[in-house]
C-alpha cells in the first residue's frame, strides 16, 4: 500500500515535504490535497509516471492534464497571457480555477490541446499543496482523483488507499477532501469564457 502522510493544513512540517519531494523526484504518483479535491499529481517530465496517471483514471491518453503552480512566474513560463489575462488571474489566484491559455514553446507538445495548442494551469490556495510546490520549485503536473465509473471526486484519505494505495507511492492525507472542481476559464480568446463553472466564485466576469 501507499504511504499515508499526515500534513499539517497551515504549517506543513518540512521533514514531511521532503519525503514528498524526494518520492516525485524518484518518478513517483503522489495524492495531494488542494482547494478544490485531491489530485494525482506527478513531476511535468516524468513520462512514465504521467502514463500511470492516465491508466489509473482510465483517461484517453490526449487527454490534457493541468500543471499545478506555485505562482504567476511559473504561469508565465508555461502560457501567453495578455494584459487582462494577468490582471484576472492576479486577482483570482492562488485559488480553485484553472487557466486555459496559450501554451509558450517551452511546454512539450504531449502536455498541449493536440488542435488548440493549450494548457490548462492553476495555482492552488492549499498551503500543504503550495508547500510542495514551493520545496519543488518547478511544477507539477495534475487531475482531480476521480475513479473510473464515478463522477465525483475521492474524499477519504482512508478510502483512496483502499481503492488505489497500490497504483500510486503516497498519499497525502489532508482529511476530508472537498467535491466540487475547480472552475474552469479559457483565457484565450480575449474575453473570458467560463468552460466549467466549479467551486471558484464568477460573478466578477
């Protein structure tokens, strides 16, 4: 099974992170608490381990995943924003949205919209995950923890190691996980398109 560790929700403990760090650099699937659900999560150049992802979600390997950031320069490295594009995702983040944006060349192809040459990103407001992110200092590539044949996503820390704790190498328990997505914005037309309305408030747009 997995191992299951324990962060705290506003001081996550730095021996911990390192053990997380250590098992995405070693090419490891790690569960891991955000601001909307728990995701699977893996390092953006780990192609092994980003197929493992797809088998496990029984995702069409097209199928675009979105990369976790810890800020907007990380947002920056990866897509082409505009000035209101900036000036709307500054406002919104950190927080339970994803970006979608024009992918820069710096992103390989196999992480881009096949036909719009997108890439979906966020910057979550959970400290654990921005802990993570942070001890890293690159991104990470992310979906939410929904199972083949469900529609929402896992809750229980318990319950996921259960269900999945041999097909991933830790999980992250940061107790009851949340049911609602994030809210999805395409950002690439020049005017704010609202794909999927989720957890992340709207009624500024």
């Amino acid at each position: 099974m997995a191992r299951l560790l324990a962060l705290h929700p506003v001081t996550p403990q730095e021996r911990l992170l390192g053990q997380i760090v250590a098992t995405l650099r070693e090419g490891g699937i790690i569960v891991l608490p955000t601001d909307s659900s728990y995701a699977l999560a893996c390092l953006t150049g780990q192609r092994d381990a980003v197929e493992r992802i797809i088998r496990i979600r029984h995702l069409d390997p097209r199928h675009n995943l979105t990369i976790l950031c810890r800020d907007l320069s990380d947002i920056s490295t990866y897509a082409r924003m505009d000035n209101a594009a900036y000036r709307l995702i500054k406002r919104l983040t950190p927080g339970p949205y994803t970006f979608l944006l024009k992918a820069t060349k710096d992103v390989p192809r196999r992480l881009q919209h096949p036909q719009k040459k997108t890439i979906g990103l966020r910057v979550p407001a959970d400290k654990r995950a921005l802990a993570v992110l942070e001890m890293l200092r690159e991104p990470l590539l992310s979906t939410s923890l929904i199972l083949p044949g469900e529609t929402l996503p896992e809750t229980d820390p318990g319950e996921i190691d259960h269900k999945i704790g041999k097909l991933v190498d830790l999980i992250v328990d940061g107790e009851a996980g949340g049911l609602e997505p994030t809210t999805v914005l395409d950002l690439t037309t020049g005017v704010p398109l609202i794909v999927r309305q989720g957890r992340g408030d709207t009624s500024m747009i």
